[in-house]
C-alpha cells in the first residue's frame, strides 16, 4: 500500500510538471506569436450575434451588407454584443495606450464598430468563410490618424467566439498614393491653364478685330444719324457693317466651341462596364474621403452607344463632387450610389448618382448649371457645365434634385445603341 501512494506521488509529480512545462511553454507562444508580435492583433467574442444571424438565415436574407444598409439601427443594436476579449502591445503602441487596462477604458472610443466592419464579418459568418477584410481610419490617443487594412480570421464552426483582428498601418502608401495624385492635379492643372491660356490668346486675337470693328462703324453711324441732314444710307451700311463683325465674332467663339468639344468618338458599350469602370478609377479617393460607394445594376441592361471617355469624366466628376461636398459637411456616414435602369420610354439607360450629404440650398441649386459659379472655394465653376454640356451633345440632359440635409440626386440618360433594335 505504501509503495501504491508512493508511485502515485510520484505520477502526480511528474503530471504537475509536464503541466507547469505545457503552461510555460504556452506562455512563451503565446509572448512570441501574439503578445510581442510586430502586427496590432485583437481578439474579440462575436458569439452574441449567432441568434441574429440564424435569424437572417431563416429568412432567406444573402446579403447581410444590402440588409444592414437598409436598416442601420440594426448593426447598432448589435455592437452590444462585440465583446473586447485581449489586445496585444502592438495594439497598445499604435493607439498609445499606457497599459492592457488602459487600453480596455479608451477602446470604445478608439475603435468603434462601424458599420462596414460589422456587415463583412457578418457576411463572412452567414457565408461560412473564414475570413473578412477591409480597410478603415483610426484616431489615436495623440491625435495621429491612421489608415488600416483590417483583416479578420473566424472559426470554421462559425461560433465566432474567437475572432483575431489584424491592422496593417498603410500610412507609407497613402502618403505615397496622395503625392502621385497631388502630382497628377498639379500637371492637370498645369495643363488647363496652358491651354487656358493659348485660348485667351487665340481669342484676344480673333475677336479683337470684329469688335474694333463693331464699335468704329455703331460711332460712324451714329454720327450719320445726328448731322443736320441725316444720311440714312450710309447709316444703314454702317449697321451693315455692324451685322457682319458681329457675325465673324460669332464665327470665332463656334470654332471654339467645336474645339472644346472635339469630334464624338461614339462606340456601342455596356453602362454596367462603364460605370464600374469609371468607379474603380476613383476607389482611392473614395477611401481618402472615407466613402462608401454602392451600386444598383439592373439586371440585362440593353447596350448604349455613346462616347465613353466623356460618359467617365461625367461619372466621375458627379461622384468627386459628392464625396467633397460630403467631406466638406463632415458627414459620419458617407455614401454615394450609383444606380441604372432601362427607361424604354426615354430611348435609354437611366443612371443616377444620389448621396446623403448635405444637400443644396435653393438658391445655389437654381444657379448649379451656371459657368463659374461654385460652392467650392477653389472651385472653377466649369465641371457640371462641362458635364451638361457632354449629355446634352448625347441627346439628352443632366438634371439635379436636392434637399437641404437630405442628399443631392444627379440624373442623366444615355442613349440606346439603335442598330441593336433593328
């Protein structure tokens, strides 16, 4: 019996140390992988969210982001039950918290959940993947901002009780994508006041004469007209004169106009590949200004036949412009939607670029279309012209509704290939 205790003390020993030696080095892992790992890493319990997504699956909902959209009280009633479950130092360094408490007081302030995050990890749970990223700012204690790319590894069971964050700080490249796009506007810029400038001359030039012209023959018949016996006729061929200068003035500012809009390069496209395709052109400044850009395609668009490289700029003047005005109100929740639809009975695609920035105010939304005028101050007041003017020369035109604080809708149509309707 003796001898029973003794080996069974002596298991007991040797169980208790292989235990002391699997903790430690546990310990040593999860310091040299998690702890003092040189990537921010969270670990966070989205468990609470299981019943609600059971629930969307029961109803038949796919597209948590389309349903989170349409609903965004929704996320915010769920964020309750994101619970902060461990941070490592990286984490601590980049928002400068003094300490893993610390960390715990200022994190709901730091690291809100948005609305965007919550709807991919969402989808991604509803999907069964394992794993979900995007990209998002983040302001630190000091003041600093900070653009991430998040990436999110889930549970295969999708219990999402262990959710690991990673943050990958792209602070380099954005700076290094703003100065390639600083460098862009500034030889863009360069090159509208060059050719500003050659027109102006050009102008100066051609119109010059005619209106040197105008104004001699307006004194001669003037004079005409005002001596004590009036000659009428030779007042009439100084009117005659008059018509003639002014119509080789005309003449001068058409050529220009013929310039400016240059020939239409017309080719028969799909307006869901032109859309996106000028979207993705812009995506960098969509995340600069913290946009959201959403889509409503409809399905089996007939093709249009129009001029692409003007169809873009006007898409992405509209979508620049309502980003700015957004960025320029301080909104918290960005978004512009690009929508299409067949409109038969316009002979056309219908595309509407909508968004919920501040709106306009009457007086600025009756003068929009007007050259040189701008709500910008550095604006030039010539892109929605120029843009009026591109639709207009597709048959069709550009209108515009707005409410104070509600979101500005800008509407166009682009017209149907014919050849395909034969």
């Amino acid at each position: 019996m003796p001898t029973l205790i003794l080996a069974a003390g002596v298991a007991l020993c040797v169980f208790a140390g292989l235990l002391v030696s699997c903790f430690q080095r546990y310990r040593a892992f999860r310091r040299a992988y998690f702890d003092d790992a040189p990537i921010p890493m969270l670990i966070e319990d989205w468990s609470g969210v299981r019943p609600f997504l059971v629930a969307l699956r029961a109803k038949g909902v796919t597209d948590v982001i389309a349903h989170l959209d349409a609903d965004p009280d929704l996320a915010r009633d769920h964020h309750r039950f994101h619970r902060l479950v461990d941070a490592n130092d990286a984490v601590l360094r980049l928002l400068g918290a003094r300490d893993k408490a610390h960390f715990r007081e200022i994190a709901p302030q730091l690291l809100p959940a948005t609305r965007e995050i919550t709807a991919r990890v969402y989808q991604a749970l509803l999907d069964g993947k394992v794993s979900a990223q995007g990209e998002r700012v983040l302001h630190t204690i000091d003041g600093r901002v900070v653009p991430i790319i998040w990436r999110a590894t889930l549970p295969s069971s999708g219990d999402a009780r262990r959710i690991l964050f990673y943050a990958f700080d792209v602070s380099d490249q954005k700076r290094a994508q703003e100065m390639v796009l600083n460098a862009r506007g500034d030889l863009a810029h360069a090159a509208r006041v060059s050719t500003v400038g050659e027109l102006s001359a050009s102008i100066a030039h051609d119109v010059a004469q005619p209106i040197a012209a105008i104004a001699a023959s307006a004194v001669a018949a003037e004079q005409w007209l005002l001596r004590t016996e009036p000659s009428t006729d030779r007042a009439l061929n100084a009117l005659y004169q008059i018509r003639r200068n002014a119509q080789r003035a005309s003449d001068v500012v058409g050529r220009i106009k013929t310039f400016l809009r240059k020939a239409p390069k017309r080719t028969t496209t799909s307006a869901d590949a032109l859309v996106k395709d000028a979207l993705a052109l812009i995506d960098s400044e969509a995340h600069l200004y913290d946009v959201t850009i959403r889509t409503l395609i409809e399905p089996d668009l007939p093709a249009v036949r129009v001029d692409e490289v003007e169809i873009k700029q006007v898409i992405i003047n509209l979508a620049l412009n309502a980003m700015q005005a957004m960025a320029q109100a301080q909104m918290s929740e960005r978004l512009v939607t690009v929508a299409l639809c067949d409109k038969e009975r316009e002979g056309g695609v219908e595309v509407q670029i909508r968004d919920n920035g501040p709106g306009m105010s009457e007086e600025t939304l009756s003068r929009i279309f007007e050259p040189f005028f701008s709500t910008k101050e550095d604006g030039m007041g010539l892109g929605l012209v120029i843009c009026k003017s591109i639709i207009n020369s597709h048959g069709g035109d550009l209108s515009v509704v707005s409410v104070e604080k509600l979101g500005t809708i800008f509407r166009f149509i682009l017209p149907y290939d014919r050849q395909m309707f034969r």
